[in-house]
C-alpha cells in the first residue's frame, strides 16, 4: 500500500509537470508563430464598437486623447488584441457588449461572463492601461490555461478511479495535454473551461457526489451545447437501477421515484442550455413584436423556436451531410486522426466486450455486485446487492472478476457516449470542429494509452500516436492561412503593377516559383529553376481552383 500511495503522488505530480510544460510550450509556439509567420487572418481587426449606447462604468471607456497617453503597457494591449482571431472575436466582442447580434447566439454566455467577471474584479487595475478588449482576452487565456491544467489532473484522476490502472490514468492525462485541439485549450476558445466541467462533474458523478455533478455538468451546457449529454449519465444509471429493481430485486416501489430523480437531474443539467435559448428567443422574438422594433425572424414562428439550431444552420451551413463535397477533404484529412482514434476505440472495446457494449451493460444485472456496480457507474455508498435468479448463476461468467484498464465495464457508458459525438462530428457539424468535439471525451486517451503500453502493439503504435498529437500543437489551419497569405501578396503587388488580364494562377504561378526540392515557393523568374518541382502552395491553390 506504501508503494502504491507513493506511486500514485508521483504520477499526480507528473500529470500537474507535463500540463504546466505543454501549455508553456503551446503559448510560445503561438507567440513565435504570431511573430515571425503573421498568419493571414484579419479576423483580429474586427472590432467595431458596442451598439448600445448606454457604457457600463466598469468598461472604462476611453476617449482617443486618453488612448493616446497610454503608458508603454498600451503597446502590450495592442499585441494582445491582435491575438484575437476565430471564435475569440466574439466570445471578446460578448463580453464587452453583450448578445447584440442574431448569430452571436451560438456561442454560449458561461466563458464570455467568466472573462468579465475576471476582468472587472481580478484585472480591472490593468484595463486603464491595456484596454478593456485586451483585458479581457488577457482574462480569456489566464482561465484557459489555468483551466487546462486542472483538466488534465481531474481526467488523471477520474481515469485512475474508474479504470483502476495508474499508468493508464497517467499516459492518457499526458496525450490529453499534447492532443491536436491543444493549441484552443489556449487560445480564446471555450474548450478548456468545458473540459474542467465535465471531467469534474464526472469524478463528481464517481463518487457518488450526483448533485454536485447536476451543478457542474449544467455549467458545462452553459458553455458548450455537448455539455446537454452529461445527463445521459444519469439517466444511464437510472435504466441500469430500474432494470436491476424489477427483474431480479423486484421492488417495484423504487421505480418511480428512481425514473423521477434522474429525469429532475437531467433536465437540471440542460437548464442553462435551455434558458439560454429562451433569453434568445425574449430578445430576437418577444421583445421585438412587442416594441414593433423589427420584424419577427423565421425561427420565432416556429412549433419550438430554436435559437441555437437556426444559427448553426443558417450562418454556418451545419446539418446532416452537408459537408460531404469534395472541396472539405483537406479539412477532413486533418480531422482524421481524431476521427480514427475514436472509431478505433469503440471498435477494439466491441470486439473485447461484445455482449458488455451492446446490451449497453445490462448483459452484467443480476451478476456479481463488484461487476453490475462498476457497468452502472455506482459510487462505494450505493452499489447493488443483486439477487441472483439462480444460485451459483451470472449474468456473464467472463465478468465474475471485473477487468481493469480499458476493457473495464465501467467504461461502457462513455462508449457510447464517444460513439454518438462521433457520428454526430463525422455527418452533421463542420469537421474540422471534429477535433475539438472529440478532445474532450476520455475514452479517446483511454484507448491510445491503452495501445501505447500494450507489449504487442507499444512500440510502432505509440510512435505513431504521439506524432500525429504532437504535429497538431502547433494547428495546421495556420500554416494554410500563412500560405494563403502569401498567395494573395502576390497576387495583389502584381495588380498593382498593372499585369490585367492575366488569371490569378496565371499571376501566381508566373511569380511565384517553388525552391528545388522542397514544397517552398520564392519570388524569382518566371520559370522554375531546372529540377525543380511544383510546390505545395501551387498544388493547394489547384485544388482550391
């Protein structure tokens, strides 16, 4: 016991190290690639100001005099606020002003408020001097990060709970901190507070703690909309309790009240989600027919006038299949090795576990009470007492002695979870949110740990893994913009130069030639040096074309 208490100090220790050194790493990357690469994206000088005319007096709302006098930390505000790009812009522009605009709506205001709340109490001192925008994506990243750190030590932990194996609990707290949505759990992206949430409401939910977890994972939907499947948990544990009480306890009087309680704990995690999409619907529908402001949009005439579903449809193109075209490959090359990984684990645990995963754990009720407490997810306090049929029976022989690590019943439950948000990334949402949608499920670190220090597959698999995870620290997606960025330099110098008439690739591919042997492109001649082949920038915009 003294070895293993010391072990697991150890590994606790080392998940807190490598956590704090990848999100260093990450924001050096970051600033490194801000600085030398200037990546084309202009998304950072989209600030126009707040349509209400009413300013908050914690804003500290400058004149152009005041701005001008600022001491040399308004240089660093400057730097900060050309850092905002993306999904940041808004989250930023939401906590300055608020949900001024329809689309506005399909970011939720958890993140958005707690990067005010920071601001205006730990911060304010720093917004006379920054700028209130810069403050706030400065509060953006300190939860982030912050955020992130304690993410990794929580699924550390709820890992080595639930599947009762430190060095699986460590390895896939380490792939967590290095996985390809790393660089948003730094950026101002809503990610990392989600992933607090969520893997603490699940340790919340392990140890029996159900309405602490109400509490977190409801936060959770308040920050993303997949944060509303948390209460398939409770009502996963409810079908197994119902199942066990009926067919083999036969105590039929608990039924009721157990159906009740998960029903009352799942409607009060997707609480924030759903009272978010009524504020919507009294800003963009009520109040305007009632002040005859504007015209009533299309979704308020709607049987349920959903909100958020008509934003992501209706700004972002989101829905069944609509991303199938050939243009969207690139972007779902580079989802893939997520989308792999998460299609590979639900694969090797069904091939493992058959009985176990499709009878969705109720092939164990009934049997022995250590493998029917873990398939249910119950805490010590509850486990069940199952009455057996017949003496001497269970419910599956292979299961008389529960199996740790990641063939554990007790993930069970998350495997379906993965499954659904897999089907749901790879046929409805954008792929490339893929990603970032998949990071936070953690049987997708308990399957490549799982393979990673497995003794047949550890070495070329494990190689494997980590390199696919760490060639996302730093996110593709920028190095398209930066080859974009000199795609359309080019492109805009030579029109300036009067050269009409010509095609853009003509333009381009005139100017621009790539360096021998390499997928590099430098201005030069009009012809490629002898030897020399077509490069990468070249083929990205044939494609594009």
């Amino acid at each position: 016991m003294a070895i293993g208490g010391i072990l697991k100090s150890k590994y606790r220790r080392t998940v807190i190290t490598v956590a704090v050194q990848s999100r260093l790493l990450v924001t050096a990357l970051f600033v490194l690639w801000r600085v030398l690469a200037s990546p084309y994206d202009t998304s950072a000088e989209l600030n126009q100001p707040c349509l209400s005319q009413k300013i908050p007096d914690w804003t500290y709302q400058e004149d152009e005099g005041v701005r001008a006098n600022r001491s040399s930390l308004g240089l660093l505000g400057q730097a900060i606020e050309k850092t905002i790009v993306w999904d940041g812009v808004y989250y930023v522009k939401i906590a300055e002003c608020g949900y001024e605009y329809e689309h506005y709506h399909a970011f939720l205001p958890i993140f958005p408020l707690a990067m005010r709340f920071v601001t205006r109490t730990f911060l304010s001192k720093l917004v006379p001097s920054l700028g209130l925008r810069a403050t706030l994506a400065l509060s953006g990243y300190l939860i982030n990060n912050l955020a992130f750190v304690f993410s990794a030590f929580c699924l550390f932990m709820l890992t080595e709970a639930l599947l009762e194996d430190g060095l699986l609990a460590l390895t896939a707290a380490a792939l967590f901190c290095f996985n390809p949505a790393s660089t948003f759990y730094s950026a101002i992206y809503s990610e990392s507070l989600f992933a607090l949430l969520s893997f603490t409401g699940i340790l919340c939910f392990l140890k029996g703690r159900k309405w602490w977890a109400v509490i977190l994972f409801g936060l959770s939907s308040g920050v993303r909309s997949n944060g509303v499947l948390h209460a398939g948990l409770f009502l996963y544990q409810a079908m197994h309790k119902v199942f066990n009480q009926t067919i083999y306890r036969r105590r039929f009087s608990q039924v009721v009240p157990t159906i009740l309680t998960a029903v009352l704990q799942s409607f009060a995690v997707a609480t924030p989600f759903v009272g978010f999409q009524f504020y919507g619907w009294l800003q963009m529908c009520y109040i305007p027919r009632v002040k005859l402001i504007s015209p009533a949009r299309p979704w308020c005439s709607a049987s349920v006038p959903y909100l958020y579903g008509f934003v992501q449809s209706h700004y972002w193109n989101v829905g069944f299949l609509r991303y199938f075209q050939l243009k969207q490959l690139p972007n779902f090359l580079l989802a893939s090795p997520m989308l792999v990984l998460s299609i590979c684990s639900i694969i090797a645990y069904g091939r493992q576990q058959p009985r176990l995963l499709f009878s969705l754990g109720l092939v164990v009720a009934g049997s022995s009470s250590p493998a029917q407490a873990k398939v249910a997810l119950l805490s010590d306090g509850e486990e069940v007492r199952a009455k057996i049929a017949r003496k001497g029976k269970t419910g599956d022989g292979s299961l008389e002695a529960p199996r740790k690590g990641f063939f554990s019943p007790a993930a069970v439950c998350f495997l379906i979870q993965l499954g659904f948000m897999t089907a749901v990334a790879m046929f409805v949402m954008h792929v490339q949110v893929a990603t970032r949608f998949l990071s936070v499920s953690p049987p997708v670190y308990w399957y490549g740990a799982h393979t990673m220090i497995s003794s047949k597959v550890r070495g070329r698999i494990g190689k494997l893994i980590w390199s696919s995870f760490l060639a996302y620290v730093k996110n593709p997606y920028q190095l398209l913009n930066a080859l974009e960025k000199r795609i359309y330099n080019a492109l805009w110098r030579e029109r300036e130069r009067g050269r009409n008439g010509v095609s853009d690739y003509g333009v381009l591919k005139a100017t621009l030639r790539p360096a021998a042997g390499s997928g590099t492109v430098e201005r030069g001649s009009e012809h490629p040096r002898k030897g020399g082949h077509e490069g990468s920038t070249l083929k990205v915009l044939k494609f594009l074309s």
